[in-house]
C-alpha cells in the first residue's frame, strides 16, 4: 500500500503514458503486485524501456498480474489513487513519504520587511501580480512537458506547451495560467480566466478553451534545483535565462510571455505600481529582490500587495452540501442591504458549518473530527453558534463584480467568510 500511494501520489515519479493500455489476455497470475510495481518503477520510470516497447512491455506486465492487480497498476499509470485519498493523508500515515510539491511563495506586505528591503544595496522589482492559476511547466530530461498547480496537482491542457520540450529540457517555468480572447487578443477578465483554467484542474477543460491558454511566466529554475528544493542563483540570473529563452525561441513565446516587470527605487514607486495595476483590473503586484534565491519557502524578500476588502451582508437563504458535506451545509446566500447585491458565501470549518446547519434546520446535525489522532462523530445542535437567517457576517472578498446571469445585480470575486458581526443590525448597502 504504501509503494503504490508513493507510485501513484508523487508527481515527480512519471510513467510517460498519455493513453490508457490494457492487456490482450489474461493468464494466472506469475508475479506479485509488489514485484510488478517494482517494475514499473525500474523500467518505465527510470525510461529504461520508451516508446513502443514501453507500451508493449506494460501490456506484458498486466499479462502476468491478476485482473484486480492490472487495475491497481492502471490508476498508478494514471497517477491516481482511486480514492479519495491524497497526498496530505498518506503523509499523515507515513510521514514524507511523498515530498511535497516546492514552491517559492511570497510574504503579505509589511511595512518593516518592506523597509528592510529597500535599505539593501539590491535592485528591488516591482511586477504585476494577475489572478489566474499558479502553474509550474515542468519539462524533464527528455523533453516531456506537464502543468502542475501550485499543490502539485496535474493540469490536463491537451498537451498546449509541449512545444517547449523541443527547445528547453531539464526546467520548470514557474507563471501564472490565463486565457486570451481569441477575437480580441486580449487576455479575458480574470473572473473568465479562472473559470476556465479551474477545468484543468477538474479535467473537464475542452480542447478549444485549452487553445486559450497562455502562461504569464517570473521565474526558470534548473530541474535538478527545483527537486532538491534549492536553488542558489539569483533571481536576476533566473529572469534572464528566461527572458534569453522566450527571446530566441518564438515558438515558445506565443504561448509564455515575461510578467510585467519595473524596477522601483522606493516604497512609494512601488505603491503606485500597485495602485496603476488595481486600476487596470489586475489582483496587485509583487515586490522582490533581484538577489532572491529560490527555495521551497515563503520569501521575505518578495512581498505582495494585494487587493482585499471586507462587506458586512445578511444572510438570507442556504444551499445543501455535496460531496462530503451531504447532508450539511453547502453555502450561505448573502444579500446587501439595497438587494443589488447576492452571492453565495462559504469557508466555514466543518464545526461551524454544522452549528450554522442546526440553526437552519432546527434539527441536530452530526459531522466527524479527527481529535487526538481518532475520528470521533460530534453533535452540533440549534443554538451552538449564534449565526442563522437575518445574520450579518463580515466577507472578505478580491473586487465587486456584475451578476453573470443578471446584469442588474452585483456579487462579489472570491468571496470567503470572516466572521459574525452580532455587534451590527443592517448590511451594507
């Protein structure tokens, strides 16, 4: 069990095969399930069999496994684990067994940090932070090409930046995924932009909106760095060998395109670029170091200014949960005071959601914890949290935006629950 999560989970183990494979016969069963992933690890990972033979030495190996086993080694070819059982749970089991997905995070802005930055004798950038999704390009050794979020999740894009393989091999181009209006040739606003990217995610991304993608890219790291977790050139060195790349290879550069990028000389420079951005719709900016190195962390020497604001409105109405939360709350519908304003909020924890539903329902509401390392079934019953009906609660939100299906109406971008305002009687308008 733990082999296959390991084989299955870890992303940085691949097996190159883009088409499902299924056997031609069946034989009993002259191998383990142990022995044949065992294989697979030494033999296809390792690409010391590619190609055809690759695909003809997979239908070999099913043929010496038991049905119920060729399936396990299918889902570990697909890199799934046919549960719903992921890379944070198998590290709770057995602890780093899967290393986690590396990724240079920025630091919230702060002013002492912001001071300490510019008091340094390095050249400080100022770049243009778009709300799409975080993607890292990943092309390996031989050339092969794959998209992965920032939590190491694979993005099915219909093979859309394969073409860098051809050009660059052993990097990750660390960005940010758009989409761009094919009749305009202007990048779509970044409500659209997400909608569409979060398909990848979910594998549901048609081909033609896979046509739309384009990477805003801000970093290049060597493969071997970006697996060891450290990197110890310079952030300038990086952002050159990447400006060098989309320069020289056009072919890339219609699909990945530099972040905007100014060099600020202070804390107000930096401020306006901010400010110019919010004005052009974009999420913020991002301030850095030139001489920042690149490691699985959150920097101090890149702090993002980020646009956030927080509302006061009435909950008027719920939805039911799905998934896991059947039989729960799905989401709050928050209004404004005027009623130009609906959308539906969520980001409760599974404790305060369950209270909220016992309030809702008047009935008692059972949801499951892990305490102490034990799942233990809790009850939460009416009256355990004082939000219901006719609550004001404080949203944090990115920007109000128009209502998709009424243009009279607004809502809100990314909308996430703050807290209960019992001290407040009316929304805002």
């Amino acid at each position: 069990l733990k082999i296959f999560f390991k084989l299955a989970l870890y992303n940085q183990i691949m097996f190159y095969q883009k088409k499902p494979i299924s056997s031609n016969s069946k034989t009993p069963a002259q191998i383990t399930l142990r022995e044949a992933m065992g294989n697979l690890a030494t033999r296809i990972a390792s690409r010391a069999v590619t190609g055809n033979d690759a695909k003809e030495y997979i239908v070999a190996l099913f043929n010496t496994v038991s049905a119920d086993d060729e399936e396990v080694l299918k889902l570990i070819l697909q890199k799934k684990s046919g549960c719903d059982i992921g890379v944070s749970i198998v590290n709770k089991v057995w602890p780093k067994l899967i290393p986690e997905f590396p990724c240079l995070l920025a630091t919230n802005w702060d002013d002492k940090l912001a001071v300490k930055l510019f008091s340094s004798s390095d050249l400080i950038l100022s770049q243009k932070k778009s709300d799409g999704l975080r993607c890292s390009v990943i092309v390996d050794e031989y050339g092969g090409v794959k998209c992965y979020t920032r939590a190491g999740n694979e993005l099915n894009v219909f093979d859309k930046f394969d073409i860098i393989g051809s050009f660059v091999k052993g990097t990750v181009i660390d960005g940010e995924l758009l989409t761009i209006n094919t009749n305009t040739g202007k990048f779509n606003p970044r409500q659209i932009s997400n909608g569409i990217c979060s398909k990848a995610i979910h594998g549901t991304m048609s081909e033609a909106e896979a046509d739309m993608l384009h990477l805003t890219a801000w970093d290049m790291i060597p493969l071997k760095d970006f697996k060891d977790a450290n990197c110890n050139l310079h952030y300038h060195v990086r952002m050159f060998d990447l400006q060098t790349l989309l320069h020289k290879t056009p072919q890339i550069a219609s699909l990945v395109s530099l972040i905007e990028t100014r060099p600020v000389k202070n804390i107000q420079q930096a401020q306006d670029h901010y400010i110019e951005m919010i004005n052009q719709g974009e999420e913020g900016t991002v301030v850095k170091s030139s001489k920042m190195l690149w490691s699985d962390s959150r920097s101090k020497l890149q702090l993002k200014l980020k646009s956030e604001l927080v509302c006061d409105l009435k909950v008027s109405g719920w939805l039911p949960g799905e998934g896991r939360f059947v039989g729960n709350l799905g989401s709050l519908t928050m209004i404004s005071n005027d009623n130009l304003l609906s959308v539906n909020v969520s980001g409760f924890s599974y404790k305060l959601r369950s209270e909220i539903f016992a309030n809702l329902t008047n009935n008692p509401v059972q949801y499951s914890m892990v305490i102490e390392d034990e799942c233990v079934t809790l009850t939460a019953m009416p009256g355990d949290t004082d939000i219901g009906m006719d609550s004001i609660l404080e949203i944090t939100y990115n920007t109000k935006i128009k209502d998709r299906h009424d243009s009279s109406m607004w809502s809100l971008f990314l909308p996430r629950f703050n807290k209960s305002r019992q001290d407040k009687l009316t929304a805002n308008n």
